[in-house]
C-alpha cells in the first residue's frame, strides 16, 4: 500500500512539473525564501535575548538606539543623562555624538557608563 502512495505522489510530482513548471518553480523560490526569513527571525530573536554580546565594548559605529537597546534603557532616558538635545535622537553614531560634544570616545563611553549605573540604581530602588 506504500508503495501505491509513493508512486501516486511520483506521478502527481511529475504532472505538476511538466503542466505548471512556472508555478512549481515559484512555489519552491518562495518557500526557500520564507525559510531564510524566519531563521533570520529566529536568529535575532536569540540574539537580542542573549546576555552574552551585551559586555560588549562600545564602538564608534554604534548609536545611541544600540547603545539603549543592549542594555535596556529608553534612549530617550540616555539621551537625557548625556544632555542631549532632541536633535541628535536615536540615530547619531556615537562618534557623531561625541564630535559634536567635544569629547573622545573614551570620554563618551565613560559618561555612558555613568548614566547606566544611575539608570540601573533609580531602577532597583523603584522596584524596593
């Protein structure tokens, strides 16, 4: 009876090829592509769930968001605490940023660091 099945699928397989080759090869591309989509949004999502890349050093490259992202702070609040204006939001790399505060990256990071341990201590005594 299995084999019955399988040799009626065989035929099914080849009548769909040879009658809608088009429609065959674009349901094959299009479950690929789905494929590839969601183990992308698998891969993020452990990614972003992970504790492990948030003792990441601080790059020139990120921005602010990142920064306020990886480690659970609204960026708004880090914008704050590094007196920003609105102007320079969630998308300045940190090297923009600290251009045009004058300072080095080095200083920046430092300045950073502090407005996560004061964000991180309001936090824990809101939560006492």
């Amino acid at each position: 009876m299995a084999e019955r099945t399988e040799s009626q699928m065989g035929k099914l397989l080849r009548a769909l090829w040879t009658r809608h080759r088009a429609l065959s090869i674009a349901f094959v591309a299009t479950t690929l592509l789905t494929l590839i989509f969601g183990l992308r949004f698998i891969l993020s999502v452990f990614y972003w769930h992970s504790y492990e890349h948030r003792d990441l050093d601080l790059k020139s490259w990120m921005t602010l968001g990142h920064v306020a992202m990886i480690y659970h702070i609204p960026s708004d609040r880090l914008a704050e605490a590094l007196d920003l204006p609105e102007v320079y939001g969630r998308r300045l790399m940190l090297r923009q940023i600290a251009t045009a505060k004058g300072l080095t990256l080095d200083e920046l990071e430092i300045e950073i660091a502090d407005a996560l341990d004061d964000y991180e201590s309001a936090k824990s005594d809101a939560d006492e």
